[in-house]
C-alpha cells in the first residue's frame, strides 16, 4: 500500500516539474523572439542557402548517377565482347550475350532517367518549400 502511495506522490512531482519546464521553454522562446525584429531577412538568407545547396547536391548527384549507368553499360559490353571472343562462330550464347548487353545497357539509361527525374522532384520540393517558408515570414 506504501509503495503505491509513492508512485502517486511521483507522479504529482513528475507532473509539477513537466510543467515547470515547458513553461520555461516557453518564455526563453518568447524572450528570444523578442530580440529577432528581422526575421524575413534571416529567412531570406536562410532560403537562398537551402536553394543553393540544394541546387548543388542536385547536380552532383546527376552526375553520380550518369556515371554509374556509364559504367553498367561498360561492363555489359565489355562481358558481351568476352562472350563475342570466346565463341569464334555465330552461337546461341553469343547472340544471347549481345541481347542480354542491349537489354541491360537500355535498363541503365532508364534507371538512370527515373532516378534523376526523382532527384529533380526532390530539389523542387526543397525549393517549394523554402519559397513558402519565406513567404510565411514576409507576412
């Protein structure tokens, strides 16, 4: 009976101290506020930097993604130039090595498209979403 006489009492002191902490958060965020009068200047600054470094990682990300597709078509045609030599007349594997090269050179060039158009979507989104975080500010 003691014992649950004590998680009530803990509980109450939980409660008070909760309380007194997210009141104190609180006013420092209110305090705070008050010694930002320019905060459409800050989110100005803020948004263009977002879009800039959004812009950057954008671009190099495309161009990550160009050069690995580069180097899957590489490889496909460098494994179906090996088939091509091991094979000296015109063979069932031959013709299935060069299909299976064309198949996966054309896969590359589509993964490729749909992740840099996935890439696009993500920067525009980025960009959307600082424009309204500025435009919530400049109200």
């Amino acid at each position: 009976m003691k014992l649950n006489n004590f998680n009530k009492r803990l509980s109450i002191v939980r409660r008070w101290v909760t309380t007194t902490l997210l009141s104190l958060l609180a006013i420092a965020l209110m305090w705070q506020g008050a010694f930002i009068p320019n905060h459409t200047a800050m989110a100005a600054d803020f948004g263009n930097e977002v879009r800039g470094k959004a812009s950057e990682d954008a671009g190099s990300t495309k161009d990550f993604i160009r050069d690995t597709a580069q180097e899957v078509k590489e490889t496909a045609r460098e494994n179906a130039a090996k088939v091509d030599r091991a094979t000296d007349e015109n063979s069932f594997l031959e013709n299935k090595a060069k299909r299976d090269a064309a198949r996966i050179q054309e896969k590359a060039n589509k993964d490729a498209a749909r992740t840099q158009e996935a890439v696009d979507e993500s920067k525009n989104f980025v960009e959307s979403t600082v424009e309204n975080i500025k435009d919530a500010f400049s109200n």
